[in-house]
C-alpha cells in the first residue's frame, strides 16, 4: 500500500498530513499527487468526499515550496474555480490545514460580499486565488486581476458549474491563462460538455476515475418513503425525532421549500435553519459554522448551497423532495457517509416525483428499498420535546423565547388552511412581491441558468 511519506512530499506537509491523522492516501491522492508534481495535465472523475481537495492542494503547496518567489502585483501562481462560495471557502480552509506548517498565501474571490477586501488581498500579488467564476470575471475585467502569471488551475467539481451556466465564464477565463501551465479538471461525472471543455484546454491530460461514474457509496444505506405533500412534513418531523439521527441534511428542490420545511420543524419544537441562495454571505457562514458546531442538528438545503460541503458525521441525508436530475441525487447522499464512515440517506417520494425516482433508480443501477410510512401521518403531531436531536442542544442554542409581536400573529385572521394573513401569498414559488428589492450581486451578472433556479 502506497504510503505518503512515498509520493515525496515536502517534510512539512508530511507533517501536516499526520496532524490531520491520515494513515495512508486515498486512491485520488494516489494517482494525482505524482502525476501533478510531473507537471501533467489531469482529468479526475471523484465525487466529493474521495480526498480529493488534499489532492490537488498538497502537490500545489509543494510546487510552490521547491519554487518560491511572489507571484506578482493583482496576479496569482495558482487558480483553483469553484461552483459555490462555501466550496471556495471550505478548500481555502483546507489550504490552510495542510499548509499549517509552512508560508503561503491564499485568498477566497467571491460574490455576495462587498468586493474592497478581495480587491486589496490582490493588489500585493497572492500564491493561490480560490474563486467562484462571476466575482473573478469582474475583477478581471475591471483590471484588478490578471491572469498572466498563473501556472496552475484547478477546476474542481467542474460538472456542477455546467449546470450553474459557467462554463462560457470558464472557457473565457481559461483562455487567459499564459500559453504554459498545467490544469487538473475534477468532475464527478463526466458529460459532453466537460469532455469537450477537456479536450480544448488541457494538453494530453492523464484521466484518472477513482469511483464508478454516478454510482453511491456503498456505504449509505438507502430507503425511500411514499408519502404525497402534506403528509411530508410531519413523516420528516418523525424521522428527525428518531432515536438514531445526530445530525442531518435536509434537501430541498426550492429555495422557498427550504424555508417551509424550517417553519414546520421549528414549530413542533426541532431546531433546523436553511441555506440557500437568498441568505446572505454571512448568514450561510453562521449557520454552517453552527451545524459544524453542533449548535445546530438539522440543516435545510438546496442542492447548489450545500453542493461540497464537506462536514464530518453527518448521519442521515433526507431528501424531502426528490431530485429531477439523477446525478443530483447522487451528489447529494454524499453528504452522509464521509471519511470512511457510513451514512443513512431516506427520501420522500409523492406520486409526482415517482418519474425521479425512477431516473435515479436506472442511474444507480439498483432499486431503493421501499419503507412503510406511519398511518397517523396527517394527524397533527403536538411538539416533539422528547426528542433526541431535541434534547441534546444546549439550553442556549435552544429556539429564542417569542417575543409579544409573535403573539399578536397567532391572532391573524387565518385562511381556510389555517395560515396566518401575514402568510397569505407565500405559496410556492410566490414570495417575490413582497421581498425588499434586491441589488443584483456581482457575481450573478455573469451566471445565465439553465432550468428553475435552486441555489
Ligand atoms: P474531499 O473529497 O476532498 O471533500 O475530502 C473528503 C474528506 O476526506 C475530508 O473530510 C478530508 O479531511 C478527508 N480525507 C482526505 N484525505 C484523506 C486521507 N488520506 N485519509 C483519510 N481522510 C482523508
């Protein structure tokens, strides 16, 4: 068994390495390590969770060791792209951690914050640039970045940001590069597109696969349960009041499910929060930094926002709505089951989501176990204090008291399905009217979407 101390590391990412406490690499790391500190040019099919950050980052570091030297003033030595501002900030902190006993310099380019800091960072010249693609075409063509000096580039999880619309972003970032550097391309799964994306921009790339294309860890133990929408929320607040779920990633198709699905956990007494393209930069920092924390067991997410997150121990993925696209089904159960552990993924299937289920049935070759959801499921479930998930919060992170002015709520005159006036006209999908107007952010300028957006 390939050892690190034999892919001829420098001594003090070795050292780093053993901090984090792995004993051997993984298979990524294996094949990609040697081959970047080679100077080739790399196409990875690994999906999230197969180490393969440590795998681009650790030969980085290592390169830019055995060379110092400054990369020059608004320039970088390494660009490393990214589909979402928590995947950019999770792999800057993953520099730092494997970087931990040695220089280097590293900075996070991306929207929904207010462009001054990035600006500055670049100004003095930066070792590696961890950018979403829409804030770092701003900044370039604003002249506040170049890209001439850049010999690395990473594309990591490349197929989600051809779902995202980057990948004309991409080609015309890519095409600014100066004529010699090497690119390593990570992708989970491996469309069209991203071949060609391949083809035109990497020179006779070595292609490594390290698991079988769209197939789920073997680890995760899957089921799904037949229940039709209004019977969801309360089988999801069953579940979560299980004896067995530590900590849990509920998915949502919508932005504005995910809000719904907080609304009706937090009444029966389960503390969860949403992350999703709507919240602020800031918000999706505490929550996530609260759910890292344990502060917080159950996290509301649309796929995009929690696309990369790479949190340990997380026992159970619900998908209160089943994905229409196959490989997102995929991506998301990842979640669960990381670093070696296992994980349970359960989804919530009505009968207009049956098309989906098939779909990613044929994509992972196998048909998932079929669950029985309890018959009492309309019946409306009083506060589940008893719970576990309920329980083990500490007393201050416990829902905030409410105060008077929710009081008064409860005495709005209700609709005939029991909402509250203040509600009305928030059904799917219809919230926009009544949202304070909204600056675009930067960062969107550049993103055309394909389909209904779920970020
Ligand atoms: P990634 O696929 O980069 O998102 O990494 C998934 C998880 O695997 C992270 O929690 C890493 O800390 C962990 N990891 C990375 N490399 C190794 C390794 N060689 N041994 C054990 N865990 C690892």
């Amino acid at each position: 068994m390939t050892k690190f101390s034999d892919l001829a590391l420098h001594s003090e990412l070795l050292r780093a390495i053993e901090d984090q406490g792995y004993s051997s690499p993984t298979p990524i790391q294996e094949q990609v390590i040697p081959a970047m500190l080679d100077g080739r040019d790399v196409v990875g099919i690994a999906q999230t969770g197969t180490g393969k950050t440590a795998a681009f980052v650790l030969p980085l570091l290592h390169k830019h060791l055995n060379s110092p030297g400054g990369a020059g003033h608004k320039k970088c030595r390494a660009l490393i792209l990214a589909p979402t501002r928590e995947l950019a900030a999770q792999i800057a902190e993953s520099i730092n951690a494997y970087g931990t006993h040695v220089h280097h310099s590293v900075t996070v380019i991306v929207g929904g914050v207010r462009p001054g800091a990035q600006v500055k960072a670049l100004s003095a010249g930066v070792e590696i640039v961890v950018a979403t693609p829409g804030r770092l075409e701003d900044l370039m063509s604003s002249g506040k970045f170049r890209l001439d000096r850049t010999q690395t580039v990473v594309l990591d999880e490349a197929d989600q940001m051809l779902d995202l619309g980057f990948m004309p972003a991409i080609r015309r970032i890519l095409g600014k590069l100066p004529p010699k550097h090497q690119t390593l391309l990570l992708s989970a799964t491996m469309p069209k597109q991203i071949r060609s994306l391949a083809s035109d921009f990497l020179n006779n790339p070595l292609e490594i696969s390290v698991a079988p294309q769209s197939r789920p860890i073997e680890r995760i133990t899957q089921s799904v349960y037949f229940a039709e929408k209004p019977e969801k929320r309360n089988l999801l607040a069953k579940l979560l009041a299980g004896q067995d779920v530590k900590r849990a990633i509920v998915f949502t198709r919508t932005k504005h499910g995910a809000n719904k699905v907080v609304q009706n956990l937090e009444k029966v007494g389960i503390k969860a929060a949403a992350i999703h393209g709507n919240k602020s930069q800031s918000q999706r920092v505490r929550t996530l930094d609260a759910f890292k924390n344990s502060q917080l067991n159950v996290l509301v997410a649309t796929d995009i926002a929690a696309r990369g997150i790479d949190i340990d121990d997380i026992s159970h993925v619900i998908n209160f709505e089943i994905p229409n696209i196959a490989e997102t089904y995929v991506h998301r159960i990842g979640r669960t089951a990381r670093a070696g552990k296992g994980g349970i993924a359960i989804s919530l299937c009505d009968g207009s989501e049956r098309k989906f289920l098939r779909g990613i049935e044929k994509l992972i070759g196998k048909s998932i176990p079929r669950e029985n959801a309890p018959k009492d499921l309309l019946e409306s479930i009083s506060a589940i204090i008893d719970a576990p998930i309920v329980r083990n919060l500490a007393p201050e992170n416990e829902p905030p008291k409410k105060k008077k002015k929710d009081k008064k709520k409860k005495k709005r005159p209700k609709n005939k399905h029991g909402v509250g006036k203040k509600y009305q006209g928030f059904g799917e999908g219809n919230n926009t009217k009544t949202a304070s107007p909204k600056k675009p952010r930067p960062d969107r300028k550049h993103r055309p979407r394909r389909g209904k957006s779920t970020d």
